[in-house]
C-alpha cells in the first residue's frame, strides 16, 4: 500500500471526495496483513493466521495471502474473491498518525482523492466531517483498540509458551517442494498442558475462542497452495 498519507484536515480536505468502489488493487502486492482478535474468527473462514516475529522478538498475528513475497492470491481483477477483507486494508485510504504534538490523529492517502466529487465527500458543506468520514474514524479508534488487545492476547500466549514455530511445505505444480518457515501457531498439544486456572481465565476474556478460530484457520493453508498454483 502507498505509504504517502497526510494529516486530515476539514479545512484542507474540505473540496475533497473519495470513489468507495470495494476495489483493492493497492493490495495485490501485500502477502500477508496484520488482524486483530475482533475479526479472527471471520478470518479464519477466508484466510490461514500465523504468528510471525519481529526483529526485536515480538510476535504479531497475520492473515496469509500469499506464499510469495509481493504477491496477493485472493485478489482477482482489484477484488478479493473472499467474503471478508481484513479490517487493516479495508480501512484504507484511511489510516492513524501522530501530529506535531504526538496525538493520535487520523491521516488519509491524498492519491485517492479527488476535486471533481466523484464519490463522497469527505467534509459538508457546513463544513463539517461527512457521515463516511465519520464511520472512518471510528473505525480507526475501533482498531486501534483492538491493536491493543491484541497485544495482551499474544503477549498472554507467549507467557504461556503456547506458540511453537511451523513449517508447511508445499508443491506449486512445478515438481519442486518449497518450505514457509518463520510461521508460528498455537501447539494444540501444548494447549492440553495448561492449568485449569488458565484455561478457564482465557475461556471467560474469548482468548481461548481466538485460538481456536487461528487453529481452524490453518486448514486454509491448502485452498492458499491451490490458489497459488492457479495464479
């Protein structure tokens, strides 16, 4: 996705309008997207999820697109041919910023967006954020919300060391076996192991529902190789 976003303003943005067209083109190069736990279980039906780890060791939970860097399987002809797009691209063009004085604010891709009115209006004419701008917003706040929760979700299963790394090897039709490594899931084996205290605490927070949607999610890995394999 472009990453030229600037600072929404009512006065600057206010001739401004943008086509909601459900096209996703910017995402044909993304292989894999960050989720939150409000939505894993809607994922999990579309896309496998995995666990991936950063450099400096923290884990982040991801819907897989693709097996290839730069490549998007689920979209066809700028469209997802899933019926859930993940909320990190369906936000766009929208996304959060810090301004000058280190507020969270919200900031939008000024590529997208035109003078002509073609679509709708960011700002009316009262001069006032428009109902989508509105629903935008929110739904940044909405995320932003569930990015912390998503933290304490995985900060909580590393600390119970549930997550153990995977690899899933695969045969694209061409006779050559490649190998993902760097994925990591839940241990199903390792979840048994638990207390009863930790099972029941992660039961009543929906952690323990989560993890069994991304365990779920998994059998997806194959309708990605068979994507892949057409594409």
């Amino acid at each position: 996705m472009s990453e030229n976003y600037e600072i929404f303003s009512l006065e600057k943005h206010k001739e401004y309008s943008v086509q909601i067209s459900g096209e996703y083109s910017y995402a044909s190069h993304l292989h894999m997207v960050s989720i939150v736990p409000s939505e894993i279980a809607k994922v999990a039906l579309n896309f496998p999820i995995s666990f991936i780890k950063s450099k400096n060791d923290s884990y982040h939970m991801v819907a897989i697109l693709g097996l290839q860097a730069g490549s998007n399987v689920f979209i066809n002809d700028g469209h997802f041919d899933t019926v859930y797009v993940p909320q990190n691209i369906a936000k766009y063009p929208f996304a959060l910023a810090k301004n000058t004085h280190d507020d969270v604010v919200m900031a939008v891709n000024p590529d997208v967006l035109n003078t002509q009115g073609i679509g709708t209006a960011l700002v009316t004419s009262e001069g006032q954020p428009s109902e989508y701008t509105i629903s935008k917003q929110k739904q940044l706040l909405d995320l932003a919300e569930q990015e912390l929760l998503s933290s304490q979700f995985i900060e909580k299963l590393n600390e119970l060391g549930l997550l153990t790394e995977q690899s899933f090897k695969f045969d694209l039709g061409d006779g050559e076996k490649k190998q993902i490594s760097g994925l990591f899931s839940v241990d199903r084996d390792l979840l048994n192991t638990i207390s009863d205290e930790d099972m029941l605490l992660m039961q009543k927070n929906g952690m323990l529902e989560a993890i069994y949607s991304q365990l779920i999610s998994l059998g997806q890995f194959q309708r990605l190789i068979d994507k892949s394999t057409k594409s």
